[in-house]
C-alpha cells in the first residue's frame, strides 16, 4: 500500500522540492504546473491529447488553490474536470470537429460573451468574498483577490467551452486570463506557476497562429 503519509507530502504546497531563485517549488507545483504545459502546448496544436492531460493538471491545481485560499480557481478547477471529459468526447466522437473545423464568433457574440464575464464577476466575486462567512468550516479564511480570481475563474471557463467547440476567439480569453494570472500568482507566492502563465501566453499566440491556419486552409477549401 502506498504511504499516505507521502502522499500527504506530495500535496503539500510548503514541501520543498526544489528552489529556484530563492523561491521554494513543492511537487504540487511542480508537477501540475509540467502538466499544464503539456495540456496547453497540446490545445495549440489541435490535439485531442490535450484533454487527458488537462485534467491531471486540474487535479493538482484544485488542491494548490484550496491551500493559498483562491477559492474561485479552486472551483475552476473541478469544472476543468468535467470540461476534460466533454472536451475530450466530443473531439473524439463528433465529426463536425474535424482537424479543421474552425470557426469563429459573430460580433454580437462576442458582445455576449464580455458583458456575461463582466455580469458574473460581479456576482460572483461578491459571494467568494464572503464565502468565509458563509461556510467557515470548509473555508477558514477569506478570499485572496476574489474579483481579480473570479474573473480569471469565468473567463477560464468560458474560454474552455469555446476551446471544445473549436472557436477561435478561445485563445482571445485565454490571452487575457494568462496575462491576469501572472500577476495574481506572482503576488500569491506560487511563482513558479506565475512563470508557467508567461509561458501559456506565449503558447496562446501559437494558438492563435495555428487555429488561423487551419481556419483559412478550411475557407480556401471550401472555396475552391
């Protein structure tokens, strides 16, 4: 049986694995920020093995969060779950999400789509800021930055549900949340997944060169 104990220490944010710049990793860190590269690096190139490994990353992530108290990326964190297994069935199963079924959002739509994030932000964050209050025995202390989370919570998942269904105004929100999050990780002390963002905001241009390839080789096709 394995050693609870060293499992324990796995999960465990303040256990060192290695330092880098004076800054402590944990394994936790470690091995979910390894994990988040792969996913993301896999999501700009269009494959589906993107999915698996977005869901082990989720994994690891949820239990960092709880420990630094961003609630709202906690609970992302558990709907990366599940969009993990949608994301993952529908690019497998569905035809209609062939290599080079890319498409894009109206105007009004995206309209939508800002003023839903905005609208939420609002509700939400209000709620994780007191969510302390609310649930004291699960939650012992407030929220850190629950607009500045939430927003980075919302955008995340709206931008996952754009990513399963192949729209390319995907990499747009993840562009933003990227560049939010590499100031909410610097501040929270979890620098090493800070670094990862920068790394996921470069990863999102090649999205965004890539998904614009494969969109206008299909326009040309279909032309033709």
């Amino acid at each position: 049986m394995p050693d609870l104990s060293s499992l324990s220490l796995l999960f465990d944010v303040k256990e060192t694995f290695f330092t880098v710049l004076e800054h402590p990793v944990s394994y936790v860190e470690f091995i979910g920020t390894v994990l988040g590269l792969i996913s993301v690096f896999l999501a700009a190139r269009a494959n589906i093995f993107t999915w698996p490994t977005g869901i082990a990353n989720a994994i690891f992530f949820m239990v960092i969060f709880y420990q630094i108290h961003l609630y709202s990326d906690m609970f992302l964190q558990m709907y990366f779950c599940a969009m993990g297994v949608y994301g993952w069935f529908t690019w497998k199963y569905r035809a209609e999400h062939a290599q080079s079924d890319i498409r894009t959002l109206s105007n009004t739509n995206r309209l939508r789509i800002a003023a839903l994030i905005v609208g939420a932000v609002l509700v939400i964050g209000t709620l994780i800021s007191q969510i302390h209050l609310l649930l004291p025995q699960i939650f012992d202390h407030p929220a850190s930055y629950p607009y500045i989370d939430t927003f980075v919570a919302v955008s995340s998942v709206l931008a996952v549900i754009l990513l399963a269904r192949r729209i390319f105004e995907t990499w747009v929100l993840w562009v933003l949340v990227d560049i939010t999050s590499i100031g909410l990780y610097a501040v929270k002390g979890v620098k090493l997944i800070a670094v990862e963002y920068v790394i996921f905001l470069a990863l999102a241009g090649l999205g965004i060169l890539s998904w614009r390839k494969l969109w206008r080789s299909r326009e040309v096709a279909t032309a033709a």
